[in-house]
C-alpha cells in the first residue's frame, strides 16, 4: 500500500490525520500489523486513537502493533533512545 504523504499545520492535527489513517487500515483490514515510533512523536496519535475507542468504540483487538525502539546509528545509551 502506498503511503500518502500529507502536511498538517500542527501536532495535533498530524495526529487526527494519523489516527483517520489507522482507523481507514483498521476498517479495511481489522488485524493488521503496524510499526510505530517509540517516544513523543506519537503520543498525539496514540491519544486520538484511545478517544475513537471510547466515543465510537474503534477496536484494536485483533491489530497487532509493534514499536520500533532503536535507530540506526544510535547508540542505546543514547538520551533519545
């Protein structure tokens, strides 16, 4: 699949369209599998997308998600690791 690239004017909405994003895959496909970022970069996202679950009920149970943790050329002692 094809990854759109899109501009967003702020955090906050990078991380709804994130989160439209994940809930197209989830509703095309309810068990993905999707890698995401550790740290802050998606914290609006993971935010947005615990609000969809309460207020619309969006569910993640068959989705299965990993978190990537090291980046090439950091070393894991590393203040952003």
């Amino acid at each position: 699949m094809p990854l759109p690239v899109h501009w967003a004017r702020s955090r906050a909405a990078l991380a709804e369209a994130a989160a439209d994003f994940v809930q197209d895959v989830l509703r095309q496909n309810p068990a993905p599998v999707i890698a995401l970022p550790t740290g802050e970069t998606p914290i609006g996202l993971y935010r947005a997308l615990a609000e969809r679950h309460r207020r619309q009920g969006l569910s993640f149970a068959a989705a299965r998600f990993f978190n990537l943790d090291e980046y090439d050329g950091m070393p894991p002692d590393h203040p952003q690791s």
